[in-house]
C-alpha cells in the first residue's frame, strides 16, 4: 500500500486574499503526510507590470509573456509569492522549500511553438524531476513549486500551474497514492455560476460532456477539468476541486472528479 501524498495548486484570488491565504495556509499546514503546494500570483503580477509602466497583454485569458514579462513575473511568482507563502509556512510548523521549474532541474519545458498566436516565453512541459522531488518528499521537506518552468539552456518559461499540478501529480503517481486539489475561492464547480451553493459534487467522463454540451462548464474551467482528467488518465487517485475546507475535509461541498 502506497503512502498518500497531497498535491495542492492555490489559486491567484486566494493569494490575493491575505486572511484567505493565511486561513489556507493553516488548513495546508495541517494536511498529514507528505505533500507539495502549487501557485501562481497572475493578478500581483499584473499590479507590478502597471507599476513599472510594463504593459500586460493577455489573450483568452492567457498571459503573452515577452522578456520584459518574463522578469516580472519571476519577481513575482519565484520572489515575492513564492518567498511570502514559504515564510508563512515556516511559522506553522510546515518546513517548506520554495522552488521554481529551474531548481534541481524539477520542470523542463520547451516554448510553445506559434500557430495563430505568439505567446512569447509560455513553456509546454517536457519532464519533471520525479526522483528529486520524491527524495526531498521523503526528508520532510514539503516543496512550493511556483508557476515557472525553464528549457535546460538558459531560459525561464511561464507555465500553467494547474497544469504543473497534474504533471507534478502524475510523476508522483510512481512513489506514491496521489490526492490532487485544486484549491480555489469557489466551494467546486458550478451548476449556476451565481448561486454559490449549486456545487456539483461528482463529474466523471460521461457528465462532463453532459455539462459541456449545455455550456454550463466553459471558460477557465474547460483547461483546469482537462488537467482533471489527464492526470486521472494517469495513475493520480483522486481529483478534488473547491475551496479551502475541502482540504480538512470540513467542507460540506466540492466536486470530486473520477473517470
């Protein structure tokens, strides 16, 4: 029998949130077993670029990272971010080592070729580091992957981080029974966008296109399900989405994904 360990990725409107954040951190912190904290930080992102007179150009949602785009956001997601949810996770008690895609070689990636649009320094993940993080796993240590990759010659690369979940996830799949979460600011995926509380609290193959064909999952949440189910598709055990309850299991909704 395989030890369990959690994958978490936090989304941006949490980190945002310092009450939201800490009361996330707590509930992360007192996960049992080994486990691994992804993020992002888009909207800080966002604030820095305007601050410096660097303009953010985002397309279907999607960040265009040019050079100038790449260093902020290695300020803000391998810096500040990442350094913030590493400190605060010290002082619960949670030993933490923030890391990005370049360190120990953890993410490769190569950039995302141009078809209709040029999405600049984006990486598409090539390979993850699967024994470097397992042995840091198996020494207590609970890594915080930000949401930047590298291409093994030089250049760092933007990277989804809920696709840097379910990579990470299916790599740990080998030494491991993987729970991943995807933690957010909603109690799980919606049937009625407006009414909090519609949760829907299973989705496998057959519903999902259910749900599609009616155009009630669309948008941001199309890319994070087909995370769901390609991590699923590989030996991960579990899938759940919602938000911060669901990690001490208090929650009374969230949506679990099966196959």
């Amino acid at each position: 029998m395989k030890e369990v360990v959690s994958i978490v990725k936090i989304g941006g409107n949490v980190i945002e949130d310092d009450h939201a954040l800490d009361q996330f951190l707590n509930s992360f912190s007192k996960l049992k077993g080994p486990k691994v904290l992804i993020h992002g930080g888009g909207k800080l992102a966002t604030k820095l670029s305007t601050r410096l007179g660097i303009p953010s150009n985002m397309v279907d949602g999607r960040r265009i990272t040019d050079k100038e785009t790449v260093d902020v956001i290695t300020m803000v997601y391998a810096g500040l971010a990442n350094k913030k949810i590493v400190a605060q996770l010290q002082s619960k008690g949670t030993n933490a080592l923030g890391m990005s895609g370049a360190d120990g070689n953890s993410i490769q990636a190569h950039k995302r070729p141009v078809k209709e649009i040029d999405y600049g320094f984006v990486g598409d993940i090539d390979e993850i580091n699967s024994k470097m993080i397992a042995n840091l796993l198996g020494t207590g240590i609970t890594p915080v992957f930000c949401a930047i990759s590298h291409d093994g010659k030089g250049q760092l690369l933007n990277t989804n981080a809920d696709t840097i979940a379910a990579e990470i996830s299916i790599a740990m799949a080998s030494y491991y029974e993987v729970i991943l979460y995807y933690c957010f600011e909603k109690k799980g995926v919606l049937m009625h966008i407006e009414d909090e509380n519609s949760v829907i609290e299973h989705i496998n193959r057959t519903t999902y296109k259910e749900l599609l064909d009616k155009g009630i999952i669309a948008d941001g949440m199309l890319p994070k399900l087909h995370n769901c189910f390609h991590a699923l598709e590989h030996n991960v055990a579990k899938v759940c989405l919602g938000d911060v309850g669901m990690l001490q299991k208090n929650a009374e909704l969230f949506t679990t994904i099966t196959l």
